[in-house]
C-alpha cells in the first residue's frame, strides 16, 4: 500500500560472472526482478576487460537503461544496484554501484544493509584525510577496503567486516573477481545461482528464475564467496554471533517466488495466515485480502477456517510511482484511486479483512471505511504479524517511533482509530514458527536487536528529515 502506509524497501544486489558470454542483460532482467526492493535509482557497473564502465541514474530500472546504453556495458563480469535511499538523500551521487580506483586497479561495490557504527567510521577516515563523495554509509566500506589493503583483497574485506557493524549484502567486482559477502548476523539475504559456465549473486533467489539460472545456495553469515577463472572460493570470518535473518523479508519485502535461507516466502506468508486463523478467529462470511500485500496470509486464514475468499478490493494495476497525490481535502480519493470495493460482493456480509502489517494506520482506517460504505455489515481486521512497536536500523526506512502507531497506542485504542469491529494481530511465537527457522529478527515487534543500538543517536548516519 502507497500512502506511507507500508514499511519501505531496502535495496537490490545483483553480480554475474562468466568465462564466455556477456552478463549485461543477465544483470538487467536481474535487477528487473528484484525492482521492488528499490524503485528510486538503479545501476550496473561492467568490467569490459580493460576498465570499468558504470551507467547508474534515478528511477525504475527501464526507465535508466535502454538498448543504446546497455551496448556500451558490454563484459563477462559485472554487478548492479536497485535503491531506495535508507542512508542518504535520493541524489544521483548516492546512486550505486559505487566505483573506485585505487592500487592501479578497479573495484565497484553495491550494498544492501546499514551501519550502524557509520558515524563513528566516517569521523575516523575523515580525520585520516578520506575524502567523502556521497553521503552514504556504502562509501565508507569502500574507504575502509581501501585503507585496509596491505598484502591481498580477501585480506582487507576480513579487517574490513571485522570493523564494520550492522548489515550488509555486498557485491563487489574488480578485474578479475565477483565478491559476494553476507554480514555475520546474516540480516540481509544474498544468494548463490548459476547457468552453464556462469556464477550469480543476488538479493533474492526471484531473479535467478527470471534469467533460467539455478539456485545453489544461500551465502552464510559472516562469508565472502570469491568467483574468478578458477570457479568459486569460500573464507568465512569466524565469529561467535547469532544467525538472525531479518523477518520482515518474510512478511512483506520479498517477491513471494523467492526461496530465502531454504524457507519458501510464499508458504511461510501462508503459514501466517493459517496461524493467525488459529489465533484470531472470528464468524465471518468471506475472507478479503488488501491487494497485493494480504493474499497469501488471507488464502491460509481462509484455508484454515473454511470462510471462502473473495477479492472485496479490486487494485488499480496502472498507478505508477509519479501518481500524484489528491489535495489534502479530498484524502480518501488516494485510495479509491489505487482501491475500489466490489460491492456487489461484499454487501451485506461480515468481511475479515488481511494484510500483513499496520505501520502509522492511516491507509487501513480508510479500508475499512471503504468497505463499510460498500455495503459490508462487519469488517473485522487480522494482521498477520505483531504490531510493529520499534525502529528498524538494519535498512529498512521505519517511521520514526512517534509515528509507528502500535508505540502508541494498544490493540483496543488502534481498533477504534481505524473504525473496525475487531482487530486482532499474530503473536511473535507465531511468527517465529510460521517462518520456521531457528533464529530470526524480531527487532521492530519487541526490540530485540541482533547487536547493541546506540538509540539516543540519529537512525542514520545522515537522518532524513
């Protein structure tokens, strides 16, 4: 849901290496896949044998890249980048990959995650006289490889991750190397694919379906996989932190086709529905989803209790980014514009209706207002993960604690805000065992973070305002 409503994305990683053939349009359709992780700049960066060539800009993938330019990014290695702009302003100069030439040799590196020791960081390199060019936290892994480069690369990336706190999914390309590293709390996902003689890395294991490759496994936390003419390398920096994978890639951020950590998003959004149907249940007659977010939980809720499943809200498929938002008198036609109730459906029925988070509230209370204006008789609301109480500070743009209406408010005083007749949210145990793994972050439901928060400080090394 549009209106600030949904939690926002991170960022898409993408790499490909091959001894034979051009991976340019593999990165394209790649990054294509993963475009709902970042819809506000994109970028590829190739090595053509002799240097690299990196076309970044603002906007959709389709919209920066076209036939002319993708033919001067021709080469057998290369990475890409889909942002939304978690650390730093949306500016073009924020735009990765990020490319650097240092030691007579090239290096690009795009990243998925956040620091949260950036400031620090960033004071210690300036007072050594690094000069910053954005005002991302990305810039500063760059720095600090950089700096840390004494005898070999595998060496300062090990100095580098021991120094560097927070999450991260990197991809970083040189000469004659495709790096993949995943943090040693592996919060932000990052995969392993392949197609013939060619090696992938990516954010989501949805891309690999798109360009015919192979998935073969998850990067582990805390490794940096090497590919070069050789094959595939693995060194591992060993550290005694817990594995804790970030849960909201299972309830909203990744494509429901993605298998993350050996666990099927779709499935494990169904499983949420199903418990949540266990938990919560209410006597209703039809089950409606808010497209697209709700569908998967509210097929499992239907499945669960037998309440048939209807599509009571119809999504306007063809409101892009640039949709203007209404003057503030006439607020709700922002979302009859994206939503419009079937009525004939819902008239005179007791709706339960599903979707996958409440963050400030605002766009669920005119859900319900519009389904009740429809016609419905009842409009009971199931959210199929917990209120979401506190800040995100591993990359994913929360609202401040202020605005996140679950800080705020109780279960009881949200359900009168947003006019249902019940709401009811999934537990954390819930959760945790719809997703099935042995540990996982929780940090935005109960604050429980995989590493210590400095929280009297800015979320972000450049807090926006």
């Amino acid at each position: 849901m549009g209106n600030g409503e949904k939690l926002k994305e991170e960022c898409g990683v993408f790499g490909a290496f091959s001894l034979s053939t051009s991976v340019t349009s593999y990165i394209y359709y790649g990054l294509q896949a993963l475009q709902h992780r970042g819809q506000e700049s994109s970028g590829i960066a190739i090595y053509n044998g002799e240097k690299i060539n990196c076309i970044k800009g603002l906007g959709l993938v389709s919209e920066v890249f076209n036939k002319e330019n993708l033919k001067t990014l021709e080469g057998k290695m290369g990475i890409g980048h889909v942002r939304y702009s978690t650390t730093g302003s949306n500016n073009i100069i924020n735009a990765q990959p990020l490319v650097a030439n240092f030691k007579n040799k090239y290096m690009a590196l795009a990243h998925n995650g956040n620091l949260i020791n950036a400031e620090e960081l960033r004071c210690l390199l300036e007072e050594d006289g690094r000069i910053f060019q954005t005002t991302t936290d990305s810039e500063i892994i760059l720095h600090l490889i950089a700096k840390n480069f004494q005898e070999n690369l595998i060496g300062a990336l090990l100095e580098t991750m021991k120094q560097i706190k927070g999450s991260y999914a990197l991809v970083i390309l040189t000469d004659n190397k495709l790096i993949g590293i995943r943090d040693v709390n592996s919060i932000r996902p990052l995969c392993i694919g392949k197609k013939d003689d060619t090696y992938f890395l990516s954010s989501e294991s949805c891309a690999f379906d798109v360009i015919g490759a192979e998935l073969i496994r998850d990067v582990e936390a805390g490794e940096i996989v090497i590919i070069d003419g050789k094959g595939i390398e693995s060194v591992k920096l060993e550290v005694e932190e817990k594995k804790m994978p970030c849960v909201f890639e299972y309830i909203y951020f990744a494509r429901p086709d993605s298998v993350i950590d050996g666990k099927s998003v779709y499935f494990t959004r169904l499983e949420m529905g199903k418990r949540l149907a266990e938990e919560a249940p209410v006597d209703a007659d039809l089950v409606v989803p808010v497209p697209d977010s709700g569908i998967a939980a509210a097929r499992g809720y239907s499945l669960k209790t037998g309440i048939p499943m209807g599509e009571g809200l119809i999504k306007n498929k063809y409101i892009g980014r640039t949709f203007i938002a209404p003057d503030q008198r006439d607020r709700e036609t922002g979302v009859r514009i994206k939503l419009n109730v079937l009525k004939e459906l819902i008239q005179g029925k007791r709706i339960v209706l599903i979707d996958d988070s409440i963050v400030r509230g605002t766009t669920m209370k005119r859900l319900v207002s519009l389904l009740k204006n429809g016609g419905a008789k009842e409009v009971h609301v199931r959210i199929s993960s917990p209120p979401v109480k506190y800040s995100c500070y591993f990359g994913i743009d929360t609202p401040t604690k202020k605005e996140l209406i679950a800080a705020r408010m109780s279960v009881e005083e949200m359900c009168k805000l947003i006019g249902a007749d019940s709401l009811q949210f999934l537990s954390i145990e819930g959760l945790i065992k719809s997703v099935g793994l042995k540990s996982i972050c929780t940090g935005c439901f109960d604050g429980n973070y995989p590493m210590y928060v400095p929280k009297e400080r800015s979320k972000y090394l450049f807090e926006k305002k």
